[in-house]
C-alpha cells in the first residue's frame, strides 16, 4: 500500500478538526446523550460501537483497522461467524465483545447496543445482511463486491438514501492518495480527452472452470454449514470449499471480476463519472476434460474471459472499458521497452506482486496507468513523471487507504449527510456494482447451451447444441436492469434465495 507523505495541512479533515469546523460544533452538541438523539444517529462525543458479521480473511484487516483508529473512537462490541475456526483468533483478540453464529440472532438481541456494522463474507450473502443491518437503522461498511448480484446492488443503493445511514464499500483504493493525484491531472489536461480505459488482474488465484465434485465431503465439526449457505440454494458441502474457495463457483461467489473489478474499474468509474454502460460484449474461457462435458461446468465460473463495456459519458462521447482476467493483458504500451515487465512499470510495484493488476488509460494526448484502486499513477512515458509538475488541488485522506476504514468511523459519528466518504452506495458503490456484475451476466449467458435438431449431409437428423448468447453484443437499459435483445441473460439479473431466506426488498 502507498503511503501518504503530505503534510497534515494537506491531508482530509480528521473527525476532530471536521467536528470543529462544522456547524454541528456547538458545545451543547457535544453533550448530548445518544438516546436524545433518536435511532440511527451517534452523538460526536461518543465511540462507534461496531457489530462485525464475518472474522476471518478480509473479516480480520477490516475490524483490525476500525479497532486501530488513531481517533480511538471505534470499539469492536460484537463478533459474528458461522465458522468457529475463523472466529477463534478474533475472540481471543477481543474478548469483550459479544459473541453469535447467526448475525440474524444477533440483530434481534443486541440492535441497541452497537451503532454500526461491519459485514466480510461471502458474496452470496452480503446483501441480506446489509439491508437487515439498514433496516435497522445501522450504518454499514460492506465488502466488495457489494453483492452478488445486480437486483441486490440496486436495493442497497435504495436503501442507504431510504434509510439516511453512512455506507462504505470495501475498496480501500478510492482513499488513496493517486486517484485523487490523477484526477488533477485529468482536470489539468495532462492526457487529453479520454476514449479508452483497460483493466486487468491475472486472478483468479482459486479454482474455477471445474466440475462440481459428484462426492460430498465431510462438513467441518466447526462450520455451521446450514447458516454458512444463508440465501444460497441446498446443496452438499465439498472439499477446500471454505474459507476461500467458493469465490469460484457462481451459486456463492462473483470469480475474479467480482473480487477485483470494484477496485480496478473503479477509478474509471470514479474519475471519469460513468454512469450505466449501453452495452457488453466478449468472451470466455470454454473447458472440455475428458469424459467431462461442457455442461457439467456451468456451476464453475470460467477461468478467463475479456470484457468490452460500453459507455456514453456526460460529454456525449463514447468511452470504451476493457476487463481483462485469468492471465489476459492488453497489448503492451508503445512507450515500454520490450524487456520491462508491464506490471511492474505501469503500476511502480514489484515484480511478485504484479498479480493484483491494474489500468491504463488511453487519451487523445497521452496515457497514464495505475495500479488496483487507482494507487502508483504514473504518465507514459515514464520520462514524463519527471518533467510535468500538477499542483495538489484535493486534501488527501488521513492514513491514505487506512483512512477508508478511518473515514467512514468518523462519518458515522458525524451523522449521515454531514461528512464526505469516498465509496457511498448512494451514487458510486452501487452503480459501480451493478456495472460489474453486468459482466458475470454476460459470461453467465455466454455458456447457456440450447438443444436443436438439426440435418446433418452424411448422418441426417441429429441432435445438437447451440450457444445463442456467446457471440453477440448485448443492449443494456440500467434504470430497468434488462438486456433488452437477449431475454434468456435476464434471468442472472435477480436470483431466488433459498426457501426460508424471503425475498429482498426495502
């Protein structure tokens, strides 16, 4: 991670120079106990109360870096996991907090005793406990991607402004002090008007284009596995399944797009002020194994694919965006020499660290590049890094990418509408979403298999497949959520949870 080196004057107001400097400053405010206030709002005197749904993986970084606020104004008061090995470490580590299996329980007990929620875990249940967490007038920090899918990431946009809480998508990149440095440059001119913007990341870095195992395996003594399916369909638990796995299997996760694409489009998204694109196209990886079919890998998210969004910006012009994943690049910039590594250069990271990916945009006068979220900018050439100088127009946020998970504790207690966080819902997290769950639809469509008969010239009438939506550009109307030419593909617009789970709605 980039660190911030400005010095404090340039840095984004701290909760406590914001308090001070706002109209909400008055002496009496300071006093007021939170009950005075109603439900849903925090009194600026008083810590953020956090309730955590999730403790391991991505679950850790986010509690840790709200537990290490240097405001010291966040304390961690409930802990949630469905896996007793992931939550092991977490309790150790914060033995006051209260402790659940099931966050639904949770919220039925303790919705008065914390203020916010925090929620890591896998994607195909992010929604569900975001908007119960909304409903009950919680303000919610919530992984990337924000959902599973496009419906989800529309009712959470819904809900945020429904329900007026402070909300924050997990990608800590749209803190960073380069997307704020290039969008200076953006304004400055540096690079021109701006056609095309390429994203990559050679993830996935887990299983896909597999079968799924016909053996059900032994479900963990630890893993509640009932509560870790939540609102996804019945099936048998396999192998290697948790705590990571499952990023590769459509009924659970959102594959390399969903776990990196928030962070990687996103400066485009951001920066460039996208709204819904008007069309996807590309393709996929196709598998074929032996005995095995093309149809028994249609749980399996494939292993690459190469998208093509596109867009009309503000301006009436067209922009053209590129998702790259599973090994695929673009075509190597002009300016590099052949023997550099592209990661590297383009990013300003090292070599073993490449996997992450990054961007480069294209402008009728010039390109620049970043790593994921928008960190490492750099100018192509990279002669130019050293020649074009760019005042600093925007305050940076305190602690750089630390300050996503710092800056949204300090909105929270501000209250909603009174502080600025870099990844609402309202606005950015959820249409940026959607728009990247657009492109699981199309490769979800890009493998549907129809059976025809046909006749054959040699063996007469036989029986055959066709891929009706792989090879054609799909027309997409956002406000309504509809691929307007394919039919078929709307289906992966909105899924039907599991029996029990209900029906999302506001």
């Amino acid at each position: 991670m980039e660190n911030n080196s400005n010095s404090s004057s340039e840095k984004k107001l701290s909760r406590k120079s914001f308090i001070k400097n706002s109209a909400l400053a008055a002496t009496s405010f300071y006093i007021v106990p939170r009950h005075v206030l109603g439900k849903g709002y925090v009194a600026p005197s008083d810590k953020l109360y956090i309730a955590a749904v999730g403790c391991g993986g991505e679950a850790e970084s986010d509690i840790t870096h709200f537990a290490t606020s240097p405001h010291k104004n966040a304390e961690i008061a409930f802990l949630c996991d469905v896996d007793d090995r992931q939550a092991a470490p977490r309790r150790k580590q914060y033995p006051k907090a209260g402790f659940y299996k099931d966050w639904r329980e949770m919220f039925h007990k303790e919705s008065k005793n914390f203020d916010a929620v925090t929620v890591a875990i896998p994607d195909h249940n992010h929604a569900i406990v975001g908007l119960s967490a909304m409903q009950l007038n919680k303000h919610l920090y919530l992984q990337k991607p924000l959902t599973h899918d496009i419906y989800e990431a529309r009712i959470l946009t819904q809900a945020a402004a429904k329900y007026k809480v402070v909300t924050q998508m997990g990608d800590q990149g749209a803190s960073c002090e380069g997307i704020r440095t290039m969008r200076e440059w953006f304004e400055a001119g540096v690079i021109g008007d701006i056609e095309k913007v390429y994203n990559w990341t050679n993830r996935p870095v887990w299983p896909q284009g597999i079968p799924w195992p016909a053996k059900a395996a032994v479900i963990p003594k630890e893993l509640d596995w009932d509560l870790w399916l939540g609102t996804a369909q019945t099936t048998n638990y396999i192998d290697n399944l948790v705590p990571f796995n499952w990023r590769g299997w459509w009924r659970f996760g959102t594959g390399a797009l969903g776990d990196m694409a928030c962070h990687i489009i996103g400066p485009a998204f951001k920066l460039l002020q996208l709204g819904y694109p008007t069309e996807i196209s590309g393709s996929a990886t196709t598998v074929y194994s032996g005995i095995f079919k093309e149809a028994d890998f249609a749980e399996s998210i494939p292993p690459s694919s190469s998208l093509r969004y596109k867009f009309t910006m503000k301006n009436g012009k067209e922009l053209l965006l590129y998702w790259m994943d599973g090994g695929i690049v673009p075509d190597r910039p002009d300016e590099l020499d052949p023997d550099v590594n592209m990661n590297e250069a383009l990013a300003d990271i090292p070599q073993e660290n490449d996997f992450e990916g990054g961007s480069l945009f294209i402008g009728t006068k010039g390109k620049v590049s970043c790593g994921w979220g928008g960190s490492h900018p750099r100018l192509l050439p990279l002669s130019l890094n050293k020649e074009i100088n760019v005042p600093k127009k925007y305050p940076r946020v305190e602690g750089d990418m630390d300050g996503h998970w710092w800056q949204w504790v300090d909105a929270c207690i501000a209250g909603y509408g009174n502080m600025e966080v870099d990844s609402p819902f309202e606005g950015y997290a959820g249409p940026l979403t959607e728009t990247v769950l657009m492109g699981n639809l199309l490769l979800r469509s890009f493998n549907m298999r129809q059976q025809i008969k046909r006749n054959d010239p040699v063996y007469g009438e036989v029986t055959d497949f066709i891929t009706p939506g792989r090879y054609i550009t799909y027309k997409w109307d956002g406000e309504n959520m509809r691929i307007t030419n394919f039919e078929a593909a709307n289906q992966f617009v909105k899924r039907e949870y599991r029996q029990g789970w209900g029906e999302l709605k506001l």
